[in-house]
C-alpha cells in the first residue's frame, strides 16, 4: 500500500516506510484484514556516498520487520484458530 524513503542527503536524517494490507480467508469468510505498517528513522549524511548505502540497507530491513510484525499480531494468529 505504502512504500516510502528517503536517504536524508542534506537533511542528517533517513527515513522509510513500508505498509501493507494482509487478509486472511478460509472458503469465503474472511478471518482477518489489516493493514500492518513499519518505519524506521536513522542517521544520514550530507555525503550522497554515505546516505544512499545507509537508506538502502535501513529500507530493506522494513521487510523482514514487517513479516515479524504480521506473524506476532495475535488477531492475525487467532485468524488461523477454529
């Protein structure tokens, strides 16, 4: 749904965004819909060398904590229950 960053070239700081919708269906009855978002602040550099492979590395990062937010959601564990 969102996918944002910024290297923060200029501005001493990053930032990144990732959001996205999960839904969860068994048959035709929707057991869970949310939208799960993640973000992170970090450091930058007025050096374009230094503030790009730092936004890439704390952007991809999003990723793996978004999956760890999803699987942590006790409604999105519940969605699997009964």
């Amino acid at each position: 749904m969102r996918s944002e960053i910024g290297s923060g070239i200029g501005e001493n700081a990053g930032h990144g965004l990732l959001a996205a919708e999960f839904t969860v269906t068994r048959g035709t009855i929707q057991n869970f819909r949310k939208v799960i978002t993640v973000e992170a602040r970090w450091n930058s550099s007025f050096i374009g060398g230094v503030a790009i492979p730092a936004a890439e590395r704390n952007y991809m990062a999003l990723y793996p904590a978004l999956v760890t937010r999803l699987f942590s959601d006790p409604d999105f564990l519940s969605a699997f229950n009964g």
